[in-house]
C-alpha cells in the first residue's frame, strides 16, 4: 500500500496507470449504479484513486474512504469547506460518516 504524501500530485505519481480504463461505476448495496467515474480530463485524477482502492479493497468503505482522502492530499480540506465542489471526495466523507459501502466496478476500453 502506498504512503500518501501532502501533496496530490505527488500521490497521483505513485498510483497504477489509468491507460486502458473507461470508467468505474459505484454500485450500492441494491446492485444500482449511483455513479460513474469516467476517463475523461478533469476526473482522471478521481479515477486514478477510486482505481488504487478498488484493488487495494475491492470495495469502497470506511476504511478504503480514509486512505482516499489521504490520497487527495490538499483536495480533501477544500472540499470539506465547498462541499459538492468535490463530489468523488464528498462520497468518502459521507461514507466515512456512516453511508453504506459502495462496491467498485472498474470498466475496461
């Protein structure tokens, strides 16, 4: 597992390549997909982490949750004081704070 550093960027450098990959798709506990995480500028970043903790837990809780927000570094902080501005960010706090695990679906090209 990696050791999140203060820095985003930096994580992002330690993190498995995301060539190759769609999407992943969050699923709740009913097998709905509630949302989608696509390979596109702007959410790749996201992706990189949701991908890291899908296979480093295979599923999104509190404890995948944690070392996300580790991951985002300096994000975290700024989406606790604009909340929705982050919301793949704003999904590991709540999950932290009590909502149900998410399963994580990754989507190859």
């Amino acid at each position: 597992m990696i050791q999140p550093t203060a820095s985003f960027k930096e994580n992002l450098m330690l993190l498995p390549s995301i060539d190759g990959l769609s999407r992943i798709e969050l699923v709740d506990g009913s097998g709905d997909v509630v949302a989608t995480i696509e390979n596109q500028p702007g959410k790749q970043g996201s992706l990189a982490v949701y991908q890291y903790l899908a296979q480093e837990f295979g599923a999104l809780d509190s404890e995948a949750a944690q070392l996300g927000l580790s991951i985002f570094a300096e994000h975290t902080e700024d989406a606790k004081n604009r909340p929705g501005a982050h919301p793949n960010i704003d999904r590991l706090v709540a999950i932290i704070e009590g909502a149900s695990p998410l399963q994580l679906k990754v989507i190859a090209d």
